[in-house]
C-alpha cells in the first residue's frame, strides 16, 4: 500500500445532505447545494466529503431506512445530479464517500415486501424472523436502540422480525449468502460511478448470536439512561463472524484502486482495534469516537491517546472524530474557548481527521422547539436529553433569514446567534474559529510531520497535554491547555523553537523556549529547532 494513500495524509468533512445547502426553497438540502458549496470545501483544506445518506427512503429516520440501494432520494435529486456532483468533486481533487446503510432497510423495501409475504417466500431468510415463546412473548430480550422491544410482530405470517432501531427498520440476515451478494452488488453499483469509499453504519451491529440468547442486565445501568443501555448488547452486536463480513466487502472495494472502508463502530478500544481485521483485511479505519466519548480534561484525553495508539494492530493507521450527526457538537460540551483547543488537537494527532460540518463555526446546541422535533428517537424516549437534532440544523452561510440556507423555512431552526455565527461574518474575522480551522488545515496539508509524520509519547502534567509530531524534515511539539489558568511549560528536552500558530491566532513567528508561557484555554504548535 502507497505511502501517502490519500485517506491517510488527507482530512474527510461529513455532510448531512439535509443541512448544507438548499436551492429549490423546500427547506431541505440537497445535491444541488452540494456542488454549489464544494469551492467552500476546497478553500476549507479538507481532501474529501462523506455523505450521510441520500437513498430513496420514507425518511421513518432520516434516511437511515433504505428503500433503495441504488437510486437517489427525490428530495435530494436524481442520479444524474449525483453524477454531476461526483464530477465536480473529482474536478476539484476532493474525493466522495458515501454512506451505507447495510444492516436494515426500510419496512418499504421491496426485499421486506417479499419476506413477509409468507413463510415460503425465497426472501423469507433474508430478513431475522422467529417464533414467538410459548407465551406469545418476543423471541429474546433484546431492546431497541430508540426504544422498547427489538421485535415486532407480523400478523401476515405469525412470526416477529428483528429491528435493532425502528419497527420501520427491519434487520436484514447477513447470515444469508444471498443478502451479502445483493449487498456487495449495491457497492459496486456505486463504486462503478466513481464513489471512493463508503462509511458503514452501525457496521458493529451486522452479526447476530446465532441462538439469539438473552443480553444480561448492564449492573451500571441507571434511570435516566436510555432504555437500550440496561442490557450489555453482548449477542445482539460484535459477533466473531463479523470479521468474515467485513473481508468480503473489503474485497469488494478492493477491486477498485484507493477506495476506502471506513466502519461505524461504537466499542471499547480493545474491541474497535479488532475491526481492523486479520492482516489487515477489515475496515481501513474502524471509527474511533474516543474523543466524543472522552470527559474533556487533559489526563483523561492523554490517558485514552496512549491507550488507542498502543492497542493499534502493526501497520494499523489511526483515525479520530470530535463530532457527528448522532452526537452533541463539541462546542456545545466544551465551550468557545476550548471548541479551538479542540480543534488543534483534532487536526495534530497522528491519523485521520473526520471533520464534521458546522464545527468550523463554532455551532454549538441549537434549542429545537417541541413542534419542530423531528428525531424519531426523541420522540420515542422524549426528554432524556439524547436526541439528535440539535447537531443537525442548518449550516448557517450569512446573515439573511434563511441564514443563506434557504429561500425557505428551513427543515430545523437555525442558531439564535447565526447573524453574527455564519461563515461571512468569520471568514471576515481574522481571529474567528473558522479563521483558526483554515489555518489549522493549511498548516497540516504544508507540514508532513503534522499529516504523516510519527507520534512522539504525550506528557500530561495539570490541565497540560503535550506531543510531538516527527518529520523527515522538521520536529513539532503541540501543547494544549485544558484549563482556564494560564501556565509555563517546558518544551520537550528544553529546546527552542518558533510558533506556527496559536487557538488565538497571534504570535505566530515568535522566538519561543525552553520555557513558553500559556494562556488559559490556548493551544500552541512549535516547530522546533535543534
């Protein structure tokens, strides 16, 4: 494998389609938008979009309830459109990846509309249906992710079917040769028309217990907790015969040259690392949400970065995300200040960055009213505090009522703040956070030790996190102060150096060491000299 693959020296940046760009006034986003923001994508430094999905769907969760592997959702446009984005992006020397959706399809598939016609049909298997017990009870106790029981009973042919989300969401059987097949053909449908890898939802979930044993009680379980984390999903998910799953696709991709297999995969990191497979043959990057999960404080965070590069399989490449459309954004649980702490530290660990659209700005939690709640997990467990909109809403471009979003009422309110949060207003700004991201990404496409280089052990002193990037040509040290006191620090081995840049975007250039005063809340990368 080549050195410099693109997915390891590059920076890929999620969109959520319904939030990005609207151009027809429906309020939604859609491909259209895309290919009118991709100059936008370029002049950020990211090297390549993924997707959330854009699958024709009755849109029961967003999309996430596929009815159709291989066509476009209409509210999104055509597939003629989607060609056109992929040349586009192509044209611009981004790359595309796609979202799939492999482990349910919607109940309006017409897969589903066949296995539940009777006991005989020839898709019967390919969906998970069984018995009820002798007391007309679910087959296991399995929960829903959103919710209540995992199974759903039929009347058509007496049998409950797995959902491992929504009663829409039936789980296919990835048991049955068959599903495979029509799986890895849906893949290549897309791979043919020039799509460049593909991040797999849930892909943890694929493989079930082949009994469907009973999960155990989760003993930490607490009220308040949704109801799917008081069983430990210990058969319903991470089945050894995954791994067998996940080759076969990767085979599927690899037929094509520099596609990549990015997994969803929600895991403790001796778990995760597993994903990457035999010789490496599974995932190229199993998604590593350690830092979404992580309480924000510089011992814990250099507690889990020694632990994930250390658990790393040989020849392994890391990857790293701070936010995504199933998680609160990082500003909201950090705070302004420390949003750009976060951000520094994103763009200068070793491995792959997922950026996730809006965190440029700054967005933080935006308060959904009760009658614009669209989150159907909100709506199943309301109140618990996990529902998912608020990292959703509209990207917000200017100051107009729409926000430059939409000539319309967009799908989700915009920020209270988005006159002054909006990418004119900080793309003015010389010191905004958008400012300080498009420095951050230059300087890490400019810097090898930053994109490729080696990882030097971090040291962790207070409200103190530090580490080294090591280049052929050059050595950087950055250093991140979690706390709101400023602090002196000792660079590594009392060396000098100058600084490239700041979270507060000033001094850049300034002679610095052996002793660098920090501010509270300031993030700092060094070069250092000999």
């Amino acid at each position: 494998m080549p050195a410099r693959t693109w997915w390891k020296n590059g920076v890929i940046y999620q969109i959520y389609p319904w939030s990005l760009q609207d151009t027809n006034g429906d309020g939604i986003g859609d491909l259209a938008g895309i290919r009118a923001r991709l100059d936008y994508i370029v002049d950020l430094g990211v090297d390549a979009i993924w997707i959330s999905p854009i699958y024709p769907s009755p849109m029961a969760d967003n999309g996430y309830d596929v009815a159709d592997y291989c066509n476009i959702n209409p509210i999104f446009g055509t597939l003629a459109d989607f060609d056109a984005l992929i040349a586009d992006v192509h044209a611009r020397g981004l790359k595309l990846i796609l979202d799939f959706v492999p482990n349910h399809t919607s109940d309006e598939h017409p897969w589903f509309g066949e296995s539940r016609a009777s006991r005989t049909n020839p898709k019967r298997d390919w969906y998970i249906w069984r018995d009820a017990k002798p007391d007309g009870s679910p087959p296991n106790n399995w929960l829903s992710n959103f919710g209540g029981p995992a199974w759903q009973w039929d009347e058509t042919t007496g049998q409950y079917y797995y959902h491992a989300f929504l009663t829409k969401q039936p789980d296919l059987n990835w048991r049955n040769p068959e599903v495979r097949q029509a799986m890895h053909e849906a893949l290549r449908f897309w791979l043919d028309r020039g799509v460049d890898g593909f991040r797999v939802d849930v892909i943890w979930h694929l493989m079930k217990d082949a009994d469907l044993r009973d999960n155990p009680p989760n003993p930490a379980w607490q009220p308040g907790r949704p109801e799917i984390d008081s069983l430990l999903q210990i058969h319903s998910t991470d089945q050894p015969e995954i791994h067998e799953v996940i080759a076969e696709m990767r085979q599927v991709l690899d037929a094509y040259p520099q596609r990549v297999l990015i997994g969803e995969i929600y895991l403790p990191i001796e778990r995760l690392v597993t994903y990457y497979g035999r010789d490496l043959t599974g995932a190229h990057l199993p998604f590593n949400f350690q830092l979404i999960q992580a309480a924000w404080n510089a011992s814990g965070i250099a507690k889990l970065i020694r632990e994930y590069e250390a658990a790393l399989p040989e020849g392994g490449w890391p990857n790293w995300v701070l936010g995504n459309h199933d998680q609160p954004r990082i500003a909201a649980k950090v705070g302004d200040a420390q949003a750009r702490v976060a951000a520094m530290l994103l763009l200068t660990l070793r491995g792959t960055p997922t950026l996730y659209y809006g965190d440029e700005i700054g967005l933080a939690r935006v308060d959904i009213p009760h009658d614009r709640i669209q989150d159907p997990w909100e709506k199943s467990e309301p109140g618990l505090g996990f529902g998912r909109d608020p990292q959703r809403t509209p990207m917000q471009w200017d100051a107009s009522p729409g926000a430059g979003f939409t000539t319309g009422e967009p799908w989700l309110p915009l920020s209270a703040d988005h006159t002054a949060r909006n990418i004119e207003a900080l793309s003015a700004d010389s010191g905004s956070i958008l400012t300080l991201y498009r420095r951050l990404l230059a300087l890490r496409r400019s810097t090898s030790a930053l994109s490729i280089g080696d990882y030097q052990g971090i040291r962790n002193e207070g409200s103190v996190l530090s580490f080294e990037r090591r280049g052929a040509q050059e050595d950087v040290a950055v250093i991140l102060n979690f706390g709101a006191e400023p602090i002196d620090w000792i660079l590594p081995d009392g060396r000098e150096g100058h600084l490239l840049v700041t979270t507060m975007l000033d001094r850049e250039g300034e002679p610095v060491g052996p002793v660098i005063r920090l501010r509270s809340n300031e993030g700092l990368i060094i070069r250092l000299t000999e």
